[in-house]
C-alpha cells in the first residue's frame, strides 16, 4: 500500500479514539450522572418557614467568625456556657512550683476531667498526650521571671500555635505597670492574628508586686483587655464588687484560683465567681497542689457545671477523697 493511503489509515484510526475516549468521558461517565438527579419537590424549599436566626451562647461574642466561635465552644462547654480550665503554666515564670515538678505525675492524671489545658508549649509537647484531644489554650507570651521582674514579656510565633493546634492564645496583660505599653501591644499582636487565623484571644490580667486586687483594679484591666481585642479574659475573683467586674466587660471572665487555699475555701470561691457571672475557672494551685487533686477538680466541675453548692461540693470533694 502506498505509504500516503497508509498515513491517512493512521490519522483516521488516531480520530476513531479520540472520539471513543470522548464518548466514554463526556457521554458514558460524567453525563451519566444527570440520569440520577432526583427531580426537587416544591415542599423541600421549606417556602414559608424562616430561616432560625442563631445567637452564640457566650456574651460579646455574636459577630466573632465561625473559627473562633468553633474553638470557644470546645473550650466552653455550649450546654452549660462554663469552662473548667486546668492552668499548669506557672514554670513559665516560676520555674519548678510545687506540685508541677513532674507534670507527667501531677497534671497527666487530671487532664481527663479538665475542659481544657493552659500550658505552655514546652509541657505541651514533652508531657501533654496529643491523644487526649483538649483543648488547649496556649500560654503565648513569655519574658521576665520572678527571679526580677515580671512582665516584660515579647509573644511566640503564632505559626507554632497553629502547628499546636492551640484553641486559644493567652498573654498576659499588666495594666498601671512599668510594662503596661508592651503588655497591651502583646494582646494587639496577639488578637491581630488570632482573627487572621480564627484562634480566640484570652487577655490574662496580671498582678504585679504592687498591684491591689480589688475590683476597681479588675474592671479596668478586664475592660482594657476586651477593648483590645480579647475574646475571654482571665481575672482574680475579688470579695467585693465582683460582679462589677463582670459587668463591666464585655466578653467572658474566667477567674484564677490564685495561692492555695483550704479545700472548702477555694471551693466557696468559685461558688461565688460563678453566682455572680464568672464563665468558668482557670484553676492551677488550688487543684494540683491540693492533697487530693482528682477530688478537688472533679468538685470544682460540680460547682462550674452542676450548680452544686459550696457544701456540696465540699462534701463531693470529701467522698471523692476517701
Ligand atoms: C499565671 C497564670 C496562671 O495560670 C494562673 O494564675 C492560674 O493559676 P492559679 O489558679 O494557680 O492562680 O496565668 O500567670
């Protein structure tokens, strides 16, 4: 055969499968997916019945985006609107504190009742399980010890927060001290990403050495720490005017347990942070530095979750500690 006839045999034999491959992909496959479309009903519209409107159920929080809100309800418990944190940042500042010298010991055991950890990314990743599947609000400022003096702090890089997995970012804030100007920039920093990113903020309200805790002084860091860009704030609980300071801020309080106290005492103050508007604790001291700390927690769980009294839960505590 003439090498041309041979040619044009070729071409047209090369054509005959385009067109096959074109049959199968266009015609056979993808099409024949229009065979299955179920035809819609009019009743299926929902015509007539309007959209619910949802409103967050943390306060100030309604026009936050979707990531932090996602993160907030893992740390906040939606049904109840509280929060049980188990702080064990203190080495941060602090060094080796009494009862966190081997976290692997003390903290491990308790992360199972905690709604969510507040740590460092040191104990995060040397001790922290990534199996348990906490929360975790990460301790995202560091900088002067209690060696000399506290708060002259620079934050962390939020792509290592984001490598962690962090729920939250927390950086503390030292209004009427000599690094107050810095603190704030930390949070502006800090709330500046966590929106880029959709991480919630937690503003944590620092004393310093001459600071009065009253609630004067908590309003107005609280305060300062939500205008900022905080999403949570972290305060002492004070015995006067607590609920001023409650008031006062727009978006949640978590309140610190602060030095260790008797049992019944440090379970009286979350009773009453509580009753008078506090959104949980981010307890440390008065858990993991109590004789018994799974009974301590699971009693604080009882107060922030339950509504248990400061004798019921005194009485859990004692039943949970035999
Ligand atoms: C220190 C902290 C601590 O985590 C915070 O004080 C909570 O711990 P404690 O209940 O022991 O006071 O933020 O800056």
């Amino acid at each position: 055969m003439p090498i041309r006839a041979q040619l044009r045999g070729l071409v047209c034999l090369l054509r005959l499968q385009r067109q096959c491959e074109f049959n199968y992909y266009y015609k056979e496959k993808k099409m024949a997916d229009l065979d299955g479309i179920i035809a819609n009903k009019d009743k299926d519209y929902g015509i007539g019945i309007p959209v619910q409107k949802q409103s967050f159920f943390l306060k100030g929080l309604d026009h936050c985006d979707w990531g932090i809100k996602d993160r907030m309800s893992r740390i906040f418990n939606p049904e109840t609107g509280r929060t049980v944190m188990l702080a064990f940042d203190h080495g941060y500042i602090m060094g080796p504190t009494s009862g966190l010298e081997r976290l692997d010991l003390s903290i491990v055991p308790l992360i199972e009742y905690a709604d969510s950890l507040m740590c460092t990314r040191g104990a995060l990743r040397s001790v922290v399980p990534p199996v348990c599947n906490k929360p975790v609000c990460l301790r995202y400022s560091a900088g002067t010890s209690v060696l000399t003096e506290l708060n002259n702090e620079c934050i962390l890089d939020i792509k290592d927060a984001i490598r962690l997995n962090a729920s939250a970012l927390a950086v503390m804030v030292s209004i009427g001290d000599t690094y107050e100007a810095k603190t704030i920039e930390n949070l502006v920093r800090t709330a500046d990403y966590g929106y880029t990113y959709g991480i919630p903020t937690m503003g944590v309200t620092a004393v310093g050495k001459q600071m009065t805790r009253d609630a004067r002084y908590f309003a107005t860091a609280a305060r300062i720490c939500a205008e900022n860009g905080a999403t949570f704030v972290k305060t002492y609980y004070t015995e006067q005017d607590f609920a001023k300071v409650i008031n006062a801020c727009p978006v949640p309080i978590v309140i610190a347990g602060g030095k260790k106290l008797p049992e019944k005492e440090a379970l009286d103050l979350c009773y009453r942070a509580i009753n008078e508007g506090a959104a949980g604790v981010d307890m440390g001291r008065n858990v993991f530095q109590s004789e018994k700390p799974v009974a301590m927690i699971r009693a604080v769980r009882g107060v922030v979750h339950e509504g248990l009294t400061t004798e019921q839960a005194f009485e859990m505590f004692n039943d949970l500690a035999d």
